[in-house]
C-alpha cells in the first residue's frame, strides 16, 4: 500500500487562508458595528461584540496548542475550523444583538485553534531555514488583517449588508480545511493522552476574568469605559483571575499532561521570549487599531482609503520577513530582537509628531519602518521558541507565544483606548474652562464632530483637532514605551542563536 505523504503546498496555502481569515475577523467588524448595533438594537453591548471574539480566542489558543500535542493535528485543527466556519455562519444569520455576541465566542473558539496550529503545523512539515521563511509570511497575515479588515468590512457594509463580513469566511473555511484534509498528513505516534480538566479551566476563567477588567475600564475599541479600577466588580474580576491563575499555575506543576508546560518556562530564553511578546502584542497591536482613526478623522480619508494607506506597513513586514528568514540564522537571539524592537520604537516616535498638516508620505514611511521592525521580530519569536522545546511539547509551546502576544493585543486595545479618551476628556474640560463659548461644541462626541463638523467655525474645529491629535500623541508615544520594556527585557537573554 502506498504511504501518503504531506503536501507541503497544500497545506501551506490552507492554513495561510485559515490564519488570515482568523485573525481578519477580530477587525473586520469594527468599522460595521454602527450598522450592526443600529439595525439590532443593543447599543451597551457595541464593544461586546469584538470583545468576546478576543477572550473566546485567547481561551482557546493554549488549549487547542496542547490537544494538538495529545492527539492528531489535523483533526484538531479541523475540529477549530468546525467552530470557526460554524460560529461565522451563526454570526451571519443572526437578527439579534446577543445571538451575535454568542456567534463571536464559537468564531472565536474557533480562532483560537487556527491561530496557533497554522504556525505548529510549519514547524512540522518544514526545517528551520525554510520555516522561518515560511512563518515570516504567516506573521505578515495579523499584519495584513489589520490593514485590510476594516476596509473589506466597511466596503461589504456599504456595498452589501454587515451580514456579509461573517458569510464572506465560509467558501475560504471549506477551501482551508479541504487543503489540510487532503494536504498534511502527520505520521507522528502519540501516547495515549490524559487531558488536563482543571488546567483548562482555571486557565480559562483566569483569563476571562483578567481581560474582563481591561474591557470594563478601558474602554474597548476606543469607546467610554463603563467602570473604575476601584469598582468592587472590577477588583473582584482582578482578585478572582489573579487567584484562578495561580491555581492554575499550582495545577500544571502537579498533574502528568499539563495544558501549558510550566516547565518550558525554566529556560531562560523562552520565557523571555513570552514577555517580549507580550509587551509586543501591548504596544504594537494596540497601537495599529488607531492608526485609522488619524486617517479618518483627521485626514478625514475613507475607511477604504485609510487601508490602502496602512500598505507601507504591510509591505515593510513581508519585505522584511523574507530577510529576516535569512539571517535568523546568523545572528544572537539578542541582537536579531533588540533590532527589531529599536527599529518600531522609532516608528512610533515618528508617529508621535504628526498633525493635521503632516503629509500622507510622512505617515506611510512611520507605518513602513514600524512593519520593518515587525516583519523580523514576529517570525523569529515563533521559530526561536519551537526550537527551544521538545518535539512532543511544540503545540504547547507555539501556543504560548500566541497567547502572550493575544492577551498583549487585547489588553493593548483597551489601555491605549482608556488612555486616548483620558486624555481628550481631561482636556476638553480644560479647554471649558479656559473658554466656556467652546461648551456646546466640546461636549459632543469629539469623533462625529471631526468627522461631520458642518455648521462649526474653524477657530472650535481646530481646537477640536488639537485635542485629538495631543491624545494620539500621547498614545503613540505610550506604545513606543510599552515597546521599549520589550528591549530591555531582550538584553537578558544571552548570546545564544539557531542553528540549522
């Protein structure tokens, strides 16, 4: 009888589909939700609906990662794709607020397994020289989905109907998953799995009790916040999930098959691998999602337009992807992350000077130096750590990585949301009080007033104009800090680098 063997085509174009789509559908909504939250109802819950995408997903990924290590990877990969293509369709047909919000946890459930298996499933068809390359382009995907999701998702709002952004992900789910059914063949021997019940669960409820306190203070998306840090329900998410985590924590050095090996994290480098891609994830991701609001509300440009001018940053990733695959193998660990970081610190701090008058090619070549730095850090977080490990644990190990750039990316939005809307609100109430003519005219939404600022002078539009692109400031250089504790833990991890 004949063996199959893997596809490497195949499989390499299926999970690329299944990661872009994953990771396009934690943006895609943004720029449709006024039309969601207007035709459902449901106006409390407008952040909910990218919230629990996030929290869904970021659940997911350490559990999927570990299964994937337990037991067959395809049908584990196959089963997220299940609720993936599932939770789109039920997202697609919903007609009311909280069915959509429920579709967005299965979508993200989901997520959670295709984000982290696309990168463990090249780690086990391609060596190290070739999988960097190859990792370097399924990096870019996050890039790319950033960019081009709310445009796609504003263009099919207005074009079709909202419905569309969730429908849009069936005909490339089946194709995703045909190519890896067809395609991957594992051909590894598995022992026979115990699965960690109270890891998984712990883990779980820590985490969604964690990112709930960023959700409820921060103000997810860029929108108000509807609690203090002091509130007792808030204090009690925090209590709570740091509790669960330490459990969990407990859990996972006792029991045989841990969820997340918490012995990974006895190497020096992969831990510090998991940091830096935390604070990655804190003050990159949650600096990208803003970058449409300067375009849209200060540039006034398109939701289209505003992707097209994020380009430079995707094409700066991929460029610099394919590069760094090729000298990953050259250069320490430390001099390949601190580079990298430097380069996004320098980006942001180019961001940090723009204004009204600032030209779009300024803007393009900041965005395209931040995705130099991206393009080479991102891949080699991923490639670095799978070869620090054991064969048996690269599941779990990728999926960590993911993790930590996840819950950077989710608490990122918020903090740097709370911060931008901080700031605005702290001085628009200085600006009453210098100027209490301007009351009227300050008190409304600062976005829809930038945005449709008929029938106001030019003297409140530009005091309008100054404000937000202070707070922009301020949340640009926030991120390039963020950033910077990432280069200062990356000294710390010695001189080591792969070898082929």
């Amino acid at each position: 009888m004949k063996i199959r063997t893997t596809n490497k085509t195949l499989v390499t174009i299926g999970v690329m589909l299944g990661l872009l789509f994953a990771s396009l559908d934690q943006t895609i909504v943004s720029t449709a939700l006024p039309t969601i939250t207007s035709e459902l109802g449901g106006l409390a819950f407008y952040s909910w609906v990218v919230a629990i995408y996030m929290l869904a997903e970021s659940i997911g990924i350490p559990i999927f990662g570990k299964l994937s290590d337990l037991y067959d990877r395809k049908k584990i990969y196959l089963i997220g794709m299940g609720f993936f293509l599932v939770g789109s369709i039920l997202c697609g047909l919903a007609q009311d607020i909280t069915l959509l919000i429920i579709a967005r946890g299965i979508q993200g459930i989901g997520a959670g397994s295709l984000i982290p298996l696309a990168f463990t499933i090249i780690a086990d068809i391609y060596p190290v020289e070739q999988r960097a390359k190859i990792q370097a382009v399924l990096s870019s995907m996050f890039m790319i989905s950033s960019i081009l999701g709310p445009a796609i998702g504003g263009f099919l709002t207005e074009n079709l109907s909202w419905h569309w952004i969730f429908f849009i992900n069936i005909p490339i789910a089946l194709l995703a998953a045909v190519f890896i059914w067809v395609g991957y063949q594992e051909g590894v021997e598995k022992q026979q799995p115990t699965i960690d019940w109270w890891g998984a669960i712990t883990l779980s409820l820590g985490i969604v009790a964690i990112l709930m306190t960023t959700v409820l203070t921060g103000g997810e998306g860029g929108h108000s916040a509807s609690h203090t840090w002091g509130s007792p329900l808030v204090l009690t998410l925090l209590i709570g999930g740091i509790l669960l985590l330490a459990l969990f924590i407990w859990i996972e050095r006792k029991t045989k098959d841990p969820i997340l090996p918490i012995y990974l994290f006895n190497n020096r480098v992969t831990s510090i691998l998991s940091v830096v891609s935390f604070f990655m994830g804190l003050g990159m991701f949650g600096a990208i999602s803003f970058l449409p609001l300067y375009l849209q509300n200060v540039k006034q440009l398109s939701a289209t337009a505003s992707g097209y001018m994020l380009l430079p940053m995707m094409i700066g990733a991929m460029g610099a992807g394919i590069i760094g695959a090729f000298i990953l193998l050259k250069f320490k660990y430390r001099n390949l992350l601190v580079t990298s970081l430097l380069i996004m610190i320098g980006g942001f701090l180019m961001l940090s000077r723009v204004s009204a008058d600032t030209s779009l090619w300024y803007f393009g070549i900041s965005a395209g130096i931040i995705g130099l730095g991206m393009g080479v850090l991102m891949p080699a977080l991923t490639t670095m750590t799978q070869e620090l490990v054991p064969k048996k644990d690269i599941g779990a190990a990728t999926a960590s990585v993911n993790l930590f750039r996840s819950l950077g990316a989710t608490i990122g939005i918020s903090i740097l949301g709370g911060v931008l809307n901080s700031q605005v609100a702290d001085d628009v109430q200085s600006t009453i009080r210098d100027n209490p003519n301007y009351a009227n005219v300050l008190s409304q939404n600062i976005q829809d007033a930038l945005r449709n600022p008929v029938g106001m002078s030019a003297e409140a539009y530009n005091q309008l104009l100054t404000i937000f692109i202070n707070g922009l400031h301020t949340l640009f250089l926030l991120s390039g800090s963020l950033i910077a504790v990432a280069v200062i833990v990356s000294l710390f991890i010695g001189n080591g680098k792969l070898s082929s």
